[in-house]
C-alpha cells in the first residue's frame, strides 16, 4: 500500500489492468469500468422500430398451416422477432408476439403456463379460446385473457381459418426463471366444459359480480373476466369520439381494466384502444413500455424517433421504450396496443414525456 502509485498515474493504470486479469479467473470485476453503462441518465434498448405487413405475414403463415397441423405443433404460430433482438424470440425486451394459426376442425391442447397471455383477433369468426373449461367464441378484434396458470385451449369449429395476435410475457417470466407449463394429464386436447360460453360476460362483464364464497363464483376474484368484445369496446370509442376532442398525445384512447381492481388486464401486461380521427395527428409522446400496436381500422403514418412508417389494416408494428411516437390519421385510425406498463407500474418504473 504505502509505495502504491499516485491513482490516475500510468504505472496505476497498468496495475489495475493487471488486478482485473488476476480477479476475472475469480468472477470478480470492477464496476467502475461499466457503471455509466448499466446505471445510464436515460433508457438504452436494443429493441428497434419496426412493422410488420400483415399480408406478408399471414401468407407464410397460411404456408405453414399445409406443413403442420396445430396438433403437431402445439401452437402454430409465426413469432415477430425485433429485429434489434435476433434469436431471442421477443419482440421487446420484456414482451413476446406472435401470430396464431387455426384452421377449422382443428384444436390447440390444453395447457397452462406460468406465462400470462392475450390473444386479439385478426382474422376469422367463431373460434373459441377456452379458458379453464369455458369458451370465448372469438370474433375480429375481440381481445381474449389466458391468465397465468388458467388451462386453455384453442379450437376452430368454424368454416374458416382462424389468425389471432398472441401477446406474452415470456421474456419477463424467463428473466425471473419462473416458467412452469404442463400439458392436461392422459393426453387430453381439450378441458372437460365447466360453464357454457359467454357465462362469465354475464356473471361479471356488466358491472355484476356474484356473491363471494357462493357457488356463483365460479372465476378466480382477483381476475375474472377474459373477453373484451370488439363490438363494446368499438362502441365506447365511437361515443368518446362523438362527444370530446381527442387527447392531444393519444387520441381517444381506452385502457382495459380488471374489474376486479380498476388495474390493468393482466399482472404483467396492459392493454388499450386508441381512435385518431380522420386528419388528426398526435403530439410527441414517450413512455418507458416499449408497445405493440396492431392497425385495427384506417391508415396512417406513425413516426418513431426518426423512422417513418406507414399503416394499413391488421399491420403491426412495434414502439421501443423512451423513442417519441407520433401518429397522423388519414382516415379514422383506430389501434389496438399492448405492453408491460402492468408491471413497470408496479415496481415504481413507468414513465412518460409529452411534449
Ligand atoms: O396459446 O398458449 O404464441 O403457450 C406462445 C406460447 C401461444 C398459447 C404462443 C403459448 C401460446
């Protein structure tokens, strides 16, 4: 120590180097080379911008429905990778997506994972998702719940194919290595019926709730409800639109919420629709949930930070957390996003910028 160089001197930047190379064998390694990069003033993402054609997508798709059945798969479904994140199987850094097949007669198995998911549907009227034994029949649009550890299957007894948007928290339960799945015991594709469809709408999708610790509540009570028809939540927004300006940064924009506790759909993930009337562009707006919209109506343009897309019907595009968004209507766009701002909530992360 005491014949140790003056801190800064060369002889000490040689010295360290030499103690780094000493310590690394041991796992050991000094912050102060890496602080700036891992405690940084502002968010760093390696997720880009991008969009994703629906045309494009669904074609491959379709391909693949000749060369594996849904069966054989378990799921059959084209992930949306970002582009920023090869091989990872996300499409942020917390969010996964994907676009699912089914064609008619066919059936996903049951399983359950500690994953919690969303499905909205693209395509296709009158699949079911069932959740714990009961059916939601899916229609273009509807956003459908598979809550983590819920059994569910998916099943296509209509005449045509069937494409929904999967969206996942799969990054973020394998960030906490906390991914359990298992498939129904015997080999069973489907849960035995436990409620016929639409039975949980009812029960508590209109502002009802059954009793608690009665035989009416069937559904777990921190999370009942599962279907958000497209055809409420469009009327909500054609009714907001009717009546108010648009919100400057958003549009008029609708979040969905948990009955049970006013709170975002999911514990991880948040959900929303926004309407831009035809010719409205939104100001700058930035938020630390990394997003993913699906064009649900009407074209447009967003610009993300410095790249400028276009949108058409079912296009999907992704949004990185902190990069400024900026929407322009060109005929009454109407979109569908989702993100982990559930869970950034939670732990005192979120945030948001509007200029
Ligand atoms: O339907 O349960 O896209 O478990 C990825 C993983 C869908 C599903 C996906 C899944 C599912």
């Amino acid at each position: 120590m005491t014949d140790a160089p003056a801190p800064g001197s060369n002889e000490a930047r040689s010295l360290l180097q030499a103690l780094y190379k000493e310590m690394a064998p041991q796992h050991l390694f000094p912050l102060w080379e890496v602080l700036h990069a891992l405690v940084t003033p502002k968010p760093t993402s390696p997720v880009q911008p991008h969009l994703w054609q629906y045309d494009a997508a669904r074609a491959h798709l379709l391909r693949a429905g000749d060369l594996i059945s849904a069966e054989q798969a378990e799921r059959r479904v084209l992930i949306l990778e970002n582009p920023g994140m090869p091989g990872s199987s996300a499409v942020t850094t917390s969010l996964y997506a994907g676009l699912q097949l089914i064609l008619p007669g066919e059936v996903a198995p049951c399983h359950r994972h500690t994953q919690c998911a969303l499905r909205f549907v693209m395509e296709g009227d009158g699949a079911f998702t069932a959740l714990d034994g009961e059916k939601a029949i899916m229609r273009p649009f509807d956003l459908v719940l598979t809550p983590n550890w819920q059994w569910h299957d998916h099943g296509n007894t209509s005449g045509q194919p069937m494409i929904w948007l999967d969206g996942l928290d799969i990054p973020t339960v394998r960030f906490y290595a906390a991914s359990f799945a298992e498939r129904l015991p015997d080999g069973a594709m489907a849960h035995p019926e436990t409620a016929p469809a639409g039975d949980t709408l009812a029960r508590y999708g209109r502002n009802l709730r059954p009793f608690a610790g009665t035989t009416a509540a069937r559904r777990p009570s921190r999370l009942p409800l599962f279907h958000y028809p497209y055809a409420e939540w469009r009327e909500s927004l054609a009714a907001m639109a009717r009546g108010a300006d648009p919100d400057p940064h958003l549009g008029h924009a609708l979040e969905f919420v948990n009955p049970a506790d006013g709170g975002p759909v999911m514990p991880t993930i948040a959900a929303h629709v926004r309407l831009l009337p035809k010719g409205f562009a939104t100001r700058p707006r930035r938020a630390t949930d990394a997003t993913v919209f699906v064009v649900v109506e009407g074209e447009g343009r967003a610009r993300i930070g410095d790249r400028e897309m276009t949108l058409a019907p079912r296009d999907l595009f992704v949004v990185p957390s902190w990069e400024s968004l900026t929407l322009e209507a060109a005929g009454d766009l109407v979109l569908f996003g989702y993100s982990d701002a559930a869970a950034q909530q939670k732990l005192g992360l979120w945030r948001e910028a509007r200029e």
